[in-house]
C-alpha cells in the first residue's frame, strides 16, 4: 500500500515523484523513530510535572545523529519560567534541547483533528501558509451571522474562507453578469442564497 500525505504543488513545476514503495528496513526506522518521539514525549511531561510547571506539551520533534536535538512544542496561559527545566531535559535526553511555545492556530495544526466539513485539518495536512483572514470573508461567504459555523478548532477563523473567497467572487461577479444580461438585474436578485460551490443561483419571479 502506497500512502502519500496532501501537499500543496506548483501548477509551473512538475509533480513530485514517488521513489518507490518503503523497504521492510525502512519501515522498521519508521516505528522505532515512532515509539522513541512518544517515549521522549512522556519524560518531557514526567519532568515538567516534576518541576511543577504548568506547560502542555503539543508535540516533540527528534533529530538524531551526531548533534541530537530535541525540539518540544508547548502551550501554556502564562509566562513560564524553565530555566532549570532546559538543562534537567537535556541530560536525561543526552540532547541539545530547545523549548518552543506556539499560540494562535499552531496548536491545531501540531495535534491535529477534523474541521466541521469532516476533512482533517487544512493546517496540518496541505496549508503551509495561512493568510490573514477576516469577519468580511465570513459574509462574503454567507456565514457572518453563525460564528460557529466559521470558527475552526484553533478558535479563530477557519482557514478555507481565505482561499475558497476567489471561487466565491469569480461565482458572484458571473452571476452578476447574466442577471444583467438576462434579466436586467443584480446578482442579489437572482435568489437566496447563491451557491457558489454548486455553480447554481435561484431566481426569483
């Protein structure tokens, strides 16, 4: 079974190849890289509790080889001082290790989940950047007057209404054309709501 993750592409540069089906060996790294991030993970939060921090560790990042380094991503509600926290990890990891703390949508894309369309995650499958994004496109959208309906798991909003909001002005500025071509009249009277994602608009009599 061949399994590739979503990612992002160039239209102006060819797809990225597979090299081929991973090897028994390969497939053994991978599990033992697993079971070590989950054990360096449950002694970082061993030692945080031992020092009686209020820190919730997201994910931890290893890299192996003759400088190991131990990155470990974090949240927490206050200022957090782990002065000694750094050099107690470091000689149980026998790393280099270094502390991060991430806020706003990065703890979703970190752990990872599923959105309200049933997909996992735009942030932590395919969207490396995210764009600043606004109540407007909410509206724009149709969804201005349900918060719910446009906050992501990361408690901000979701970040599909910046890159879907292109399909949604192409759909409006279209509809907008045959109302006046046909009917003499504004997208907004064509009917409500308009559809964009199915490409069809109501009219009304």
């Amino acid at each position: 079974r061949c399994v590739w993750g979503p990612q992002e592409v160039c239209f102006d540069e060819p797809l990225p190849t597979c090299p081929g089906l991973a090897s028994p060996t390969q497939l053994d790294a991978a599990a033992a890289a697993r079971q070590r991030r989950s054990e360096v993970t449950e002694l970082v939060k061993k030692r945080i509790a031992a020092h009686g921090l209020d820190m919730q560790v997201l994910a931890v990042d290893l890299v192996e080889g003759d400088a190991p380094h131990v990155a470990v991503y974090y949240r927490t509600a206050h200022r957090v001082d782990f002065r000694a926290l750094v050099p107690d990890l470091a000689r149980a990891l026998a790393s280099r290790v270094d502390l991060r703390q991430v806020t706003g949508r990065d703890p979703a894309r970190l752990v990872g989940g599923v959105g309200l369309c049933g997909h996992q995650l735009c942030c932590s499958t395919f969207l490396n950047e995210v764009e600043p994004i606004s109540i407007r496109l909410a509206n724009q959208q149709g969804h201005g007057s349900n918060p719910m309906a446009v906050t992501g798991l990361c408690g901000h909003l979701m970040c599909c209404l910046r890159y879907e909001s292109p399909y949604y002005d192409d759909f409006t500025a279209t509809a907008e054309q045959i109302a006046q071509q046909k009917q003499d009249r504004s997208a907004d009277q064509l009917g409500c709501p308009l559809r964009p994602v199915c490409g069809k608009a109501a009219g009304r009599p």
